[in-house]
C-alpha cells in the first residue's frame, strides 16, 4: 500500500493515508501515457476551419483574355488558385478529429499518471479544502504552505462554490473532480492537490 502524509491546510501533518498499490504505485506506461493524452488534445479540436475553392469564390466566370495571340500564359478563370483572390488548392474543410481509447487503456492511463506524480512527490493529500468565506489569500496561504504554488491541479470531492471562486482567481490553478479528472490535466500540473475524501473516491473507482 502507499503512505502518504496528510496535511492540513496549514501545511501541518496531521495523519498519513494508505492507497492502492493498483492504482497509485503501478508500473509508469509512457507510451499509454501518449495514446491517452494524444486522445485529450484531438478531442479538443473542434474541426472548424474551412477554406474556399475555386469552385466556391464568387466571380471568375469570364476568361480573363484570349488563349492564343497576347503572349501572355494562357488562363481560364481569375479564380484559379494562383491568382489573387483566387480559391485555395487541397484547403482545410471542416472534419472531425475526433478519437477513442478503449477502456482497460483509459484506466492504465489514469493509473500511470497518479503512478508519476506520487512517485515525484508531486502528490499532496489535505485532510479538507474548505472555505468558510470568498477569499482568495486564503487558498493562495494554503497553496504556499503545502508547496503547491505553481501549476496545482486541486481536485475536490464535491462541488464546494467558496473554495472553487477563491481558487479561480490564482494563476496557474486548475479545479477538478474525481468524475472530470483526466491525464492530460494531471501530467501537465506541477503538483496535484487532492482532498483526502476525493483520493478515497478515486481509489474506489481505479482500484
């Protein structure tokens, strides 16, 4: 099982927590690692962009001069792609970059990625992120003593509207929950910031 120490909002120790050794302490995938957040950035595209053919500029429909006679190169059309203003050739259209993992690979995954950061140090459990007002020094205090100050992804248990709004404020501060974490997210922190109820529920739904 993996210890882990858990502080207070102080910074303070007070208590450890065991987790799953099949969850927090499995063998680092790099190349599921990949697959998983290759995935998360291609589903973020949205498949818009869109250019015009030739077939699809207004204008164009004249020949611009004769073929023969004005030593000029012969053209049919001023909306050809080499002319100003002309359609663009093989042009982005809109598409879906849309791709899926398969189930066993999402949970090897998202197993790899809390593998990495409690095997860097870069897991902090906190006994409870609470707030009793909207302020946002007081979670900038928290973040400072258990160091977390740059880059933290903070996931909560439960939706908690003061601790969320104090939090949204900080540079560099990411929310999730345990049903909205995901492996891009949690590579791309510096330090992940779990409440100690939130890392039980993740145990529970990895191990």
């Amino acid at each position: 099982m993996a210890n882990l120490k858990v502080l207070d909002m102080t910074g303070a120790q007070v208590g450890t927590i065991e987790l799953a050794d099949s969850v927090f302490a499995v063998a680092v995938n790099a190349a599921v690692l990949h697959a998983a957040v290759r995935a998360y950035l291609l589903n973020q595209r949205q498949g818009t962009q869109s250019t015009l053919t030739r077939t699809e500029v207004s204008g164009g429909g004249r020949k611009p001069w004769r073929q023969k006679g004005t030593g000029r190169a012969r053209q049919g059309s001023t909306r050809s792609p080499q002319w100003t203003h002309g359609g663009v050739a093989l042009g982005p259209k809109p598409r879906s970059y849309r791709t899926d993992l398969n189930k066993k690979v999402k949970r090897l995954a998202m197993k790899s990625a809390l593998s990495s950061k409690v095997l860097d140090d870069a897991f902090v459990v906190v006994n409870e992120i609470v707030a009793t007002e909207y302020k946002t020094a007081t979670m900038a205090k928290m973040l400072k003593a258990i160091g977390a100050e740059k880059k933290a992804l903070v996931v909560l248990a439960e939706k908690n509207e003061m601790v969320i709004k104090s939090l949204g404020n900080i540079a560099g501060v990411k929310i999730a929950y345990v049903n909205t974490l995901n492996v891009y997210d949690i590579l791309n922190c510096g330090t992940l910031v779990v409440a100690e109820a939130a890392a039980k529920k993740i145990e529970e739904v990895y191990a």
